[in-house]
C-alpha cells in the first residue's frame, strides 16, 4: 500500500516553493489550476517565491501532498474568500 499524507504548510522553503513554481507554471496544468480569460493569461509565468508562499498563508490554508516521503502536490483552501462575499 503506497504510504499517502498531508501535512500543512506552515513555513515555505525554497524546496517548497520550486515545486509550487513548477507546478503553477506547467503547461499541462495552468489550464486546469487557474481561471484564464485569453491566450495572454495562459501563457503568462507567475513565478512562486518562499515569500509570495509567506503571504498566501495569511489567507489560505495550504497542505502538502506527499507519496513516500516524496513531495507530489498542495491542496488549498480559504474561509470566506472576500471575493466571493457579497456586500451589503
């Protein structure tokens, strides 16, 4: 049985965040893991830094997915997002 666990993320390294920039700025995936409005967005690089990872924690909720002790993949969340509450 493969050994599967989450742990959250607490302080980002840069082993941490050159995963996060590889996986955000792959080809294959950028369609699938954020919204893009036109072939500009698609193909725009956003590099992933330990302190741009420092500044979502204040936000989000972030876990790191590991497969045999081998960094795989992050899931995120946030509590109320402002930008889906409406006002008023």
């Amino acid at each position: 049985m493969n050994n599967v666990y989450f742990t959250k993320l607490a302080t980002p390294t840069i082993e941490i965040a050159t995963a996060f920039d590889r996986w955000e700025n792959d080809a294959e995936l950028v369609p699938l893991t954020r919204p893009n409005r036109n072939k500009q967005e698609l193909e725009r690089h956003m590099p992933v830094t330990v302190a741009g990872l420092t500044e979502r924690l204040i936000h989000n909720h972030i876990y790191l997915i590991y497969l045999e002790g081998q960094l795989i993949g992050e899931m995120n969340y946030q509590v109320d997002p402002q930008h889906l509450l409406k006002k008023g």
